[in-house]
C-alpha cells in the first residue's frame, strides 16, 4: 500500500488532523483508580445506589428489593417520564450527582497539557444515549457554562452503535476511501459490532454523508468467550458480511478497521486497557490484527489488511465534520468506564 500515515495502527496524523492524546490515566490524588471512573456509568448506579440507601421518599425505597445493577436503563428511562413519584425522586437526585461529577471530571481534563485549549468536548459512550444519562450530560453542561469553564459539551450525532463504526472514515488509508466500502468493528466490554461502511466521499468529502450499510452484534458479555473463541466470533461475522457486500455486488475494499479499548501500540499490541475484553489481550506475543486475520476470507483475492485504533478516538472522530469551527476538540465517552482523546485540527 502507499506511504500514508494511515496505514498504522493507532495513527496519531490524518490530513488536516492530529490526534494529540487518547486513554490519558489520570489518577486519583490517593492513587486508587483514575479520575475518569468518578462520572462513568458504573458511577452512577453506585450513586442511584447510595440515594437508594438513605434519601428515598415515602415509606421504603420504590424499587423495593432489586439490586441497582438489575434495574434496566428502559426501566429508569420510563421512570423519568411519568413513572413513581418517588422512584423518579431517587433518579432525578443521581442524575444531579452523577453530572456534578462529570463537570468536575472535565475540570481535571482541561487542566491537562494534552487538553489545553479545548472548546468543544463530544460525549459519547452507551450511558448518554439513556435519558438519566442525557440529562446528566445537559446538567453537566449547564455547571460548566455558570462556572465559566469555556467549553461547551456536544452529545454524537449519530446513534452510538454507529459512531464506533463511521469513526474509521477519517482514519482509513486513501486507497481504502476510493471504494465504495470497507469494514469496520466496535470492541466493547460487553458487545462487538461490525459493519459494512460506505463513505460516500463523492457526495461530500468531509465524511459527513458516511453512513453504516449493514451492521451486525454480538453480545460477548453473556456468553464468557476466551480470546481465540472471540477471535474466531468476529471473524465470522466479518466473513458474513464480505458475503453480503458479494451479493450487492458492493466494492468493497480489502481493509478492516477496528476500535478496541486501550492504549494501542504502532505494532497493533495493547499494551493496557483490555482488561474487560474476553481472554488476555495484553499479551506480549498477542496481535489482533494477526489473530483475526487467520480466519478471515480473502476480499477480491486479497488478504484484507486490519488496523487498530482506541475505541475514544474512533467514536471522537465520528464528529469530526462538525468540529471544523474549532481549532481544539476532544471526547469522552461514558459507559462501564470513561474514555478520551483529544484533537487538533490544522488548515489544509
């Protein structure tokens, strides 16, 4: 393939864009886990579960006897729209906790060198795309603006499933770009989503008509997979969908993208923050790229080539065509932990 910078896994230059920082650990003063987890999702079901504990109104706690972890975000969700009164109480005083944090955790984040200068910070993540998680966010938002932080808080455009995915346009090689699609794949700690993209530069160069053609799930959480059974999962569902692109007699480009948790190395390995993947992924001797790669199916007669970069960056870059009014951005992304990265764009 040609010289572009994209051909690398975890790129750090695509044209008219850098990535100046992802997975920054910052740590708690008393060094005890990382400032992020203060406003993850995980926070707030332990915040749902503090209030449950001891501010409920009424007579006893509305959500009687089942555990914080079992109550569904539809069933919160549906609470905040005319559920008990007493029960939205208890989700409306979380909500106000939980997006305290969050003000406060993008306060530590601004603090940053790699974050100086920022103006606009994208929430992504599974947690906002909830109404309790929605309204933290506003909230949060809200704090900042009457703290006169400077910054304004933006959710994803597109449905949060889909941003893992189109997050692959700006990264993927030129070569890759001239075709009418390319593969890409979303590794969380309870799913992995992979999908068909088309990034119809034709219609408009900035990425922003990009769109997800077919997409398929797998929730590995359920099932406990060790890492070549997870390995050899994805790798059919990518086959599945190079036989379907077959079948629309899609071009599609012999490339996979793939965003996964962790800080990724230039020579594809994860060096930590795979912890809540199935298997050891942090192995010295282990690359995903090569480990799935010897199951997939050839795409017109060629090996595809698979890339790797952190699931922040990728979901970041899903925005990138509505942050061209900003010259500093940057994302979080909200669900069982907090994810980040930061960016800067340049004139072309």
């Amino acid at each position: 393939m040609s010289r572009d910078l994209r051909n690398r896994h975890a790129a750090l230059h695509v044209p008219g864009l850098s990535i100046d920082s992802c997975n920054l650990p910052l740590r708690e003063p008393d060094g005890d886990g990382f400032i992020g987890d203060r406003a993850s999702q995980t926070a707030f079901r332990a915040l749902l579960d503090a209030r449950r504990r001891e501010h409920f109104t009424g007579d006893r706690d509305p959500f009687g006897r089942t555990p914080t972890d079992a109550i569904s975000k539809r069933e919160l969700d549906l609470v905040l729209v005319g559920g008990d009164a007493d029960a939205a109480h208890l989700v409306h005083a979380a909500i106000e906790d939980h997006a305290e944090r969050l003000a406060d955790v993008v306060r530590c984040f601004l603090a940053q060198p790699e974050w100086a200068g920022v103006k606009r910070i994208v929430i992504g993540g599974g947690f906002p795309g909830s109404r309790a998680g929605a309204l933290s966010v506003r909230r949060a938002a809200r704090l900042l603006k009457l703290s006169r932080a400077g910054v304004d808080l933006t959710p994803l455009r597109h449905d949060g499933d889909d941003a893992g995915l189109l997050g692959w346009v700006p990264l993927a090689p030129a070569t890759v770009l001239r075709r009418a699609a390319f593969l890409a794949v979303d590794i969380g700690g309870t799913n992995i989503r992979c999908g068909i993209i088309a990034p119809r530069l034709d219609q408009r160069d900035d990425g922003s008509r990009a769109t997800v053609l077919e997409r398929t799930q797998w929730r590995h959480a359920t099932e406990s997979p060790d890492r070549e059974d997870a390995m050899v999962r994805m790798a059919a569902m990518l086959n599945g969908l190079i036989a379907h692109a077959r079948t629309l007699d899609l071009d599609l480009a012999p490339f996979v993208g793939i965003a996964c948790p962790g800080q990724i190395l230039h020579d594809g390995r994860i060096a930590h923050g795979a912890q809540n993947l199935p298997g050891d992924w942090e192995a010295e001797d282990f690359r995903v790229a090569d480990a799935l790669g010897a199951f997939l199916d050839r795409i017109g007669g060629r090996a595809p080539v698979v890339r790797l970069h952190n699931d922040a960056v990728v979901q970041g870059l899903s925005e990138r065509p509505r942050m061209h009014a900003v010259a500093r951005w940057s994302v979080l992304t909200i669900g069982t932990g907090l994810g980040n990265a930061s960016y800067t764009n340049h004139p072309r």
